[in-house]
C-alpha cells in the first residue's frame, strides 16, 4: 500500500487478494468524507478514463471519498475482460475493503463496471448505483437489451449516458425507478465532436455536476 496527499485529499492504493485475481483500488480519500463512490471501468479501458479521473478530482471536495477500483484482469495486463460472473466475483472480493471505511457505499462504473453495479447492488447492500455510459445494448442491436439489469438495481441509481452512445442513446432507455442525466453529444467515452457547440471540458462538468447535486441528495 502506498500513499500521497495533496490539500485536504490523499491519495492511497491498495491491492486487495479476491477469488477472480488482486485487484487494486485507488483510493481519493475526502477530509470529511459522508459517502464512498466505488467506480470500476469498462470491458476496454481502465480507470485513467476521462469521466473516472475527473469525478476522482471533483468529488472529495463535496465530502465523498473516490475509489477507483482496477479489476482483477486489468491489473494482470490482459487485454480482453472475462465474463460477467467472473467480474462479478472480483467485485464481492472488493467490497469488504470498499465498505471498510464504515460509509454509505455508492457502487458505480462505468460500461460494463456499471452492469457489475446494478447486477450486485442489492446483495452487497450498496447505498445507490453510479452507472456511467450503461450499455443499454450492443451496438445495432437494440433487441439484445441489458434494460433488466439496471431495472433490478434496487437502490436508488443514476444514470449518465452520452448523447450519442451507440451503446444506447438516453431515448432508448426504458421507464423506471432510476435518474438519467443526458450528455449531450457525447459518444460512450463521453468524448464531444470538435463541432459540437459544448467541449470536452464542459461536458465533463455535466458528468461531475450530475454526480456532485445526486450524491448530495443520498441520506
């Protein structure tokens, strides 16, 4: 475990042995921290993504405590993630260590972390569910929908979906119990084309806003 601070935030990384491989957690940790958002990446990427990193430099400021979470795969250095059981079972092995600072945990991601979330919200007892850029579908295939999985959360869940996700756009998302914050433009990374009329820094700012004012509302 290593460990740095800068202002009022420090930042500390932590490997943690599960029954899918060691993972690895980057912890943002608040001064005077009310909440845990656990955030895990996607089946193609890793936490260095641009909406991870700037709710991990947004969010200790407002009192919650960020925890960047690598999968077992991811910190192996393979290339292509395992299948969702197996994601899941990395995540359970997380969750001890995540819950560890005795509180409220917000379990989010993004992608396919974002399935691993809904799917497992109600089981590990987490307080809400974070999805970021949920693949409502594959892309061009509408009728392969994943809708139940977030549908079954069971928590109270947000959702932030780029405009333009061929992933699932946030029309295609089915009615329910849940908040969606629209992205505009935004492709799955939340990347904005250079001819869109808002750029890559304030779309940002809607993702870390979205999240900020929704966090603030969990009692």
């Amino acid at each position: 475990m290593s460990s740095h601070a800068t202002s009022d935030v420090t930042e500390i990384i932590e490997t943690i042995e599960t029954d899918a491989g060691t993972a690895r957690v980057t912890w943002r940790t608040a001064g005077k921290a009310r909440l845990v958002l656990a955030v895990s990446h996607g089946a193609g990427g890793g936490i260095e993504a641009r909406d991870l990193q700037a709710l991990a430099r947004t969010l200790p400021s407002h009192g919650v405590t960020v925890a960047l979470v690598e999968q077992p795969w991811r910190v192996a250095g393979k290339k292509v993630a395992p299948a969702p059981k197996t994601l899941d079972t990395g995540w359970r092995g997380l969750w001890p260590a995540l819950a560890g600072p005795g509180l409220p945990v917000i379990a989010g991601g993004r992608s396919a972390g974002a399935r691993v979330a809904c799917r497992t919200a109600t089981e590990l007892g987490a307080a809400a569910v974070l999805a970021l850029s949920f693949p409502l579908h594959p892309p061009g295939r509408p009728e392969k929908s994943r809708a139940d999985e977030l549908l079954g959360a069971g928590v109270p869940t947000l959702v932030v979906q780029g405009g333009n996700d061929p992933f699932g756009r946030p029309e295609e998302f089915p009615e329910g119990a849940y908040q969606l914050v629209e992205v505009p433009y935004g492709d799955h990374g939340f990347a904005v084309p250079k001819r869109a009329p808002l750029g890559q820094d304030r779309a940002l700012e809607i993702v870390t806003d979205a999240v900020t004012q929704w966090s603030a509302s969990l009692r």
